[in-house]
C-alpha cells in the first residue's frame, strides 16, 4: 500500500514539471519584452508668461532622471498661429549637467520669440529623444504682443487760471493722455478686436524750458498701484510751469515705457505737447489796512468789511459786500466769518511777503475742498489767509497784525494786499 502511495505522488509531480515547462514555453510565444526605455522628464520651469512681443528672448528648463536609454538631444519646435504645422528651430545634443540642488540632470534652453502678427498664437514643444528612439515631449504657449506702447494727448487746461489767462510760472496744467489707444492685455483668438499690448510699466514726463536741455520732471508707475496691463488708460497729468520760464518756449514729453526681454531692455512710445510761453506774474498794490471792531452782543458797524471797496460795511447793509467779520468773540477767541460766498484758506507768511495775484490764485486753486473755508475759528496775530472773493477770479491775501481786547469790544487789524 506504501508502494502504490509513493508511485502516485511522483507521478503528480512529473505531470506538474510538463506543466510549469509549457507555461513557460507559451510566455516565451506570446509576449515580446519592451522595458522602461521612454525618457523620464522629472518637471520644468515652463513660462507661465501669456504674451510675448518679437524679439525677446527668455529662457526655460528641462529636468530628467537618470536614463535606461542615454539621451542624444533635445528638439524645440515652434507653430505659429495661423500655421498648422510646427518648425524645428533648435537641436541641442544632450550633455550630462547634473544638479546636486535639484537632484536631476539639467538643460537651460534659450529662446527667442518668432515674428508674426500680433495675438498668434505660438506653440513651443520641447521634445527629448532617447537613442532607443523613445520621446518625451513637454509643451507651453503664449500669444504675440506689442511691444511699443503709444502715447496720445487729448486736451489740456490750465487748472490755477482761467482759460483766457496767460499762463505764468507757478501755474499747474493738466493733461489728459490715453496710453495703447484701442489696446487691449490679453486675447482668446487671433480674431479678438483690438492691438494685444505687453504691460505698461511707467509714464516718464519731461520739460524743456527754452534752449535748454530737455530733463526728467518726474516719474510715475501705470497704474499707480494694483495689477499692471497693456490695455488702454486713460491718465490725467498735472505739471507745473517751471519757475523762471518767463518769456521762453516750454514744452511737457510724455514716454510711457513697457519692459522688454532684450536689448534694450525696455520699449518707449511719447508724444510732446504744444509750446506754452508764460507771461509775467500779475503783482498786487501796496498792502493796505483794514480795521474790524466787535461791540456789544451783535458786533455793530464795523465789524464787516469789504475787501472789493475796502471799507468797513454797517450791520445793517446786505450781506454781499460783507467778506469778512467778526463774528464771535466768545471764550475769548475771535472768530472770522464771510457773510457771502467768500471763501478763506489759510497759507504762510512766506506766501504774503512774495505775493502776486497769481500765486495767491495758485494757493487757493491747489487747496483741497476741504481747506477752503467760510468760517475761521481762534484767529490770531500773524495768521495768513488767502481769499477768494464772491466765488469770482478775485483774489486777496491779508494777514493779522493785531488783535485788542476791551471790557466792550474787539478790535482786530490785518494788512492786506489785492489789486
């Protein structure tokens, strides 16, 4: 019985053994081995840039793992919008540069961007090849832009004068410019309306006074803060007539400038604004003095004057010609008030030694809103006030030089200086 037992058992192992041999024979028949011979690209530094203008040329890098099949070259191929088919414009035979920091082989390609019309889009594939045959391929796009911008002038005023005045030194005038008209920062089609721009950078304004040479007057980030574009902006620029141009041609440059990844290393667009010669400041008569008093609960008769017929005007006179009183004298602070539309802002002594019309014009124009004021609170000696008279292009500039306190009255003196 041990006998027929172990006879059976050898015989299932000889069958077993024919088995294990013709699966092995069927794998052998059927299946070729092929092996990990594809290059292995670890990651890149691809452009994330949307947009690009001609001629600029930017670099990007390839990392690859160690290879089971070397490496011969790397192939960049570009398509240009509207083509279909791409273009080899690079081969660049592969040689080892390994990085400790990153731990992989590396390969910097530098490329310059193709000619074509503004918003192409523009293919760059970076294909790897093994000398197996085997590729890898990595791939990234942008769309072609503009690279000069443009500047254009669209009107001007002269903001501390009226328009039918000669300007002088000192005077501040606006321009209103529009940077990349019709441009637009970014495209989803070649069709998409409007000239794709790169980002404005700055606006650089200069001033050429007479023969002399052009200099810088100031720059300025577009837009001053926030998010930078190529689109078109609409800015207003205020400049100021430079003291001592008197009688000489003055004109204002205007260059917006974008970057640009080559040589030179940024792009300019300008436009230059008519010539302005300034006239002669406008000067004031002689100072004169004026004498306010508060009486009684009320103020009585000559705490009004007039700074049109300089003279004091009765209580009891229409509030027109009443451009500045004396108005309360409580706490012992003396209060000064216009009873029309007179308006005050307060300036310097400096201001009232060297005054002209025109300058007290400018001080006033260039105050905030908030800074004119009908109503002056704590007055005291040697304040200096800049005043527009009756909301018209009338101006006057006083200061205080007095002011005498009784058991019955306030009596308050100021030299001022008009026409």
């Amino acid at each position: 019985m041990a006998y027929s037992i172990a006879s059976r058992s050898l015989l299932k192992l000889a069958f077993l053994g024919l088995g294990l041999a013709g699966c092995k024979k069927e794998i052998d028949t059927y299946y070729t081995e092929v092996g990990t011979q594809i290059p292995t690209v670890l990651s890149n530094a691809l452009p994330t840039t949307t947009k690009y203008a001609t001629g600029e040329t930017f670099s990007f890098e390839l990392q690859y793992a160690q290879q089971t099949s070397p490496l011969t070259d790397v192939r960049i191929y570009q398509r240009i919008e509207p083509n279909t088919d791409s273009t080899l414009v690079q081969t660049i035979p592969y040689k080892a540069a390994f990085s400790k920091r990153k731990n992989a082989d590396t390969l910097v390609v530098n490329y310059t961007v193709p000619a074509g019309v503004n918003k192409a889009n523009v293919r760059v594939a970076a294909i790897v090849r093994a000398e197996n045959g085997q590729v890898k391929q990595r791939a990234f796009y942008f769309r072609l832009a503009e690279a000069t911008p443009t500047v254009a002038i669209n009107s001007s005023a002269n903001v501390t004068a009226p328009g039918n005045t000669t300007p002088v030194p000192g005077d501040i005038i606006n321009y209103v410019l529009t940077l990349n008209a019709g441009g637009i920062t970014s495209a989803s089609s070649l069709t998409t309306a409007g000239t794709l721009y790169k980002d404005l950078d700055s606006l650089i304004t200069y001033v050429k006074v007479g023969t002399a040479a052009e200099r810088r007057y100031i720059r300025q980030r577009v837009p001053a803060s926030g998010t930078q574009t190529g689109a078109a902006t609409a800015l207003t620029v205020p400049v100021t007539i430079p003291a001592g141009s008197g009688g000489q041609a003055v004109t204002f440059r205007f260059e917006a400038k974008t970057n640009y990844l080559g040589t030179p290393r940024s792009r300019t667009g300008s436009a230059t604004s008519a010539a302005i010669t300034p006239g002669t400041p406008t000067s004031l008569a002689a100072a004169r003095t004026a004498t306010l008093t508060y009486t009684g609960t009320t103020g009585g008769d000559l705490a009004a004057y007039d700074l049109v017929g300089f003279a004091a005007v009765p209580a009891a006179s229409a509030v027109d010609t009443k451009d500045v009183a004396i108005t309360s004298t409580a706490s012992n602070a003396v209060q000064l008030k216009a009873l029309n539309t007179t308006k005050f802002v307060k300036s310097a002594a400096a201001v009232y030694s060297s005054a002209t019309l025109n300058s007290i014009r400018q001080t006033y124009l260039t105050a905030a809103t908030t800074n004119q004021l009908s109503t002056l609170d704590a007055v005291v000696v040697g304040d200096v006030y800049v005043a527009r008279l009756r909301n018209a292009d009338q101006y006057a500039i006083f200061t205080v030089t007095g002011i005498n306190r009784t058991a019955t009255a306030v009596t308050l003196t100021m030299d001022i200086k008009a026409l």
